[in-house]
C-alpha cells in the first residue's frame, strides 16, 4: 500500500525550495543594484554638503530608520494626519485579528503592546469564528460546496458565479480604485490586494499612508470592511483547492489499493490449478 503523507510532504518541501531559488533568482541582482545606488547618493549628499561628515549623515538615517519603524512617514512635515486617528486606529485593529500584520505600524508604549497582545489572544478566534459564519452564509447562498463535489451539474455552474463574482468584487475591481486613489499602478493594486486578502501582509504596500495625498475619513474604515469579506471569500477558495487536493490524493491511493488487489486476483486466476487426486470408492 502506497501511503501519499511522504509524497505529500516532499512536494510541500520542493514547493518551498523552488520559491526560494526563484525569489532568490528574480530578487538578489535588483537588491544589489538598489544598495549600490543607494551608497552612491550617499556619496552624492556628502559631496554636496561638505559640512556634514559620514557619521553624522549615519546618525540621521538612524533617526529616519527609527521614525519608520515608529510608523511615522519621514515625508512631509508635522503637519501629516496622524497614523492614531479612530480611522486608521480601527483599520490596525482590524490588521491585528486578522492576522495581516503588515508592520509598517505597532504600539510603541508598553501599554499599547501588553494591550495588544490580549487584544489578538481574544481578537483572533473571535476573527476566525466570525468568518467562519461569514463563509456559511456567503456558501449557503451561492453555493453549497459538498454539492458540487458529490454532484456535478447545476452545482458546478453555481461555483462558476461564485468564483467569478467573487474574483471582480475582491481581486479585479478593487485595484482600479487603489490605482486612482493611491496612485499606485493596476499590477500594485492587485499585488496589495492578493498579499492583504491571503494575510500575508509584507507591508510595502498599504493603503492611506501617502502624506502628500488626501484621503476620506472613512477610506480606510472602508477597506477594512473590504477586507473582512474578501478574507471570507479567499478563505473559502482555498478550503475549496486543499479539499480538491485531498481528494485528489485519496482517490490516487484508492486506485492503487485497486490495482495491487486486482493484480493479486489476476495471480491467483493465472496459477495452475493443482491435480486433484482421486480416491476410488
């Protein structure tokens, strides 16, 4: 009996072994030409203004670095909304139950961290119980998984619509609006909006953090909100993809299990049949 666990977790490991030699592929050269041009307008700024030393221009990138890292944009003045207001406040919150976490912004007084570290202890299964009556509701009215995978036909057009309205509401569209509010290009758009939606959040890209750019107050309040049902939607997809793979591979081994069984009648059938020996009366 062939038992699909090594397989599967062999696959898993060369899945992650291709990542990392293609991300290192595509990634290390552009990181490379990105330092180097970096010290060279370093070298620039010190040729400029001669009465500033290289430790001190090192110190004041510390501050940079700090300020950064404290979620203050180094860019525009003081002048620049606060990253506290209840807007972005309940967008963090919103960031730390979800599990996003795109670290571009965290509590920098212990209170705030103590705080927070309690708030995602509950914050985080109430999140998963909630979108897990969130994912009912979306599945009893679109569509009903096991359906689909016990009977083809309506159902199967059924998961058609799901998938593609899901896939204009939450990964299509959205990129148009960040691309005219942020700026940003189509391909950003939809690369922020996979990496926040999956939860994976790196934080390059986050939406309302541009100072030189105006923003509604509730804009960011309202892309929590996208999200919430977007984390919904994504979730169900995936569970839909491992619950396909699963089946997958159990339908393999169950083929297999067949195969060995019917070579073992097969063996029977072709031995010859032993000579009986008869035993007069």
């Amino acid at each position: 009996q062939i038992s699909w666990t090594p397989l599967l977790v062999l696959g898993y490991l060369f899945y992650l072994l291709l990542g990392a030699m293609v991300f290192q592929l595509l990634e290390k050269q552009a990181e490379a030409h990105f330092r180097d041009q970096f010290q060279l307008e370093k070298l620039k700024f010190l040729q400029n203004y001669t009465c500033l030393d290289r430790q001190a221009l090192e110190q004041f990138l510390q501050v940079l670095m700090e300020a950064w890292e404290k979620g203050v944009n180094p860019e525009g003045n003081s002048t620049n909304p606060s990253n506290w207001d209840f807007s972005n406040s309940f967008f963090f919150a919103g960031t730390v139950v979800t599990t996003i976490g795109y670290g571009n912004l965290s509590p920098s007084t212990v209170a705030g961290q103590i705080f927070c570290v309690f708030y995602a202890l509950f914050g985080v299964p109430l999140n998963l119980a909630f979108l897990n009556q969130l994912g009912k509701g979306l599945n009893a009215h679109l569509l009903t998984l096991e359906r689909w995978v016990q009977k083809p036909g309506r159902a199967q057009v059924q998961l058609a619509i799901f998938l593609t309205t899901g896939t204009l509401l939450f990964l299509v569209f959205p990129p148009l609006v960040f691309s005219y509010v942020e700026g940003w290009s189509y391909g950003e758009g939809f690369y922020y909006t996979f990496i926040t939606l999956s939860t994976i959040g790196f934080g390059d890209y986050v939406v309302g953090t541009n100072p030189n750019k105006h923003y509604i107050p509730v804009y960011r309040s309202l892309t929590a909100i996208w999200i919430v049902f977007g984390l919904a939607w994504l979730a169900l997809v995936f569970n839909v993809g491992a619950d396909l793979m699963e089946r997958y591979l159990q339908l393999k081994q169950h083929k297999s299990d067949l195969s060995l069984a019917e070579g073992a009648t097969t063996k029977l059938e072709d031995e010859p049949e032993q000579p009986r020996i008869h035993i007069p009366s």
